[in-house]
C-alpha cells in the first residue's frame, strides 16, 4: 500500500520526502527494530525476519500521512517556484 503513496509522493514532485520516508523505513527503524527483537528481546533470527517484515509501516505512515493530508496538491517543486 505505501508504493502507491510513494507514487502519489513521487507524480507530486517531493521526492526528498519519499527519500526521508524510505531512509527512516531503511535504516532507522529496521535496524532498530532487528536489534530490539534480536538481541534486547532475544528472538534471534525470527526477531530479524519479524523487524523486516515491520520496518515498511513507517514509510507507510509518513507518506499515508502526508497523501491523507492533501499537502501534496500544495507542494510545488522548486523549479515550478521559480517560473
């Protein structure tokens, strides 16, 4: 579901958002989730599959957020600003 918000993100024009949003889901929360479930709550490996498998809902939820907000009608890329 969060690819179509990507999308709509993306055919807006923002694409830093979408960048931010998939470095958070990425980096941030995967790895922080992966050492959560497999070494603080000793799952091991099934921790890691279960961090990876949940790490997509926060890309999810900033681009849900931003598409249910309707900031992307507003957004203009800078190049358009200029014009």
């Amino acid at each position: 579901m969060f690819c179509a918000y990507n999308a709509a993100c993306l055919g807006a024009g923002n694409s830093l958002l979408s960048t931010l949003a998939f470095i958070t889901d990425g980096v941030i929360v995967r790895v922080s989730l992966c050492l959560l479930f497999a070494n603080i709550l000793g799952w091991g490996l099934i921790g890691i599959f279960g961090a990876n498998a949940l790490a997509p809902i926060s890309a999810g939820l900033i681009l849900g957020t931003y598409y249910y907000s309707g900031a992307w009608r507003r957004y203009k890329p800078k190049a358009l600003k200029q014009s």
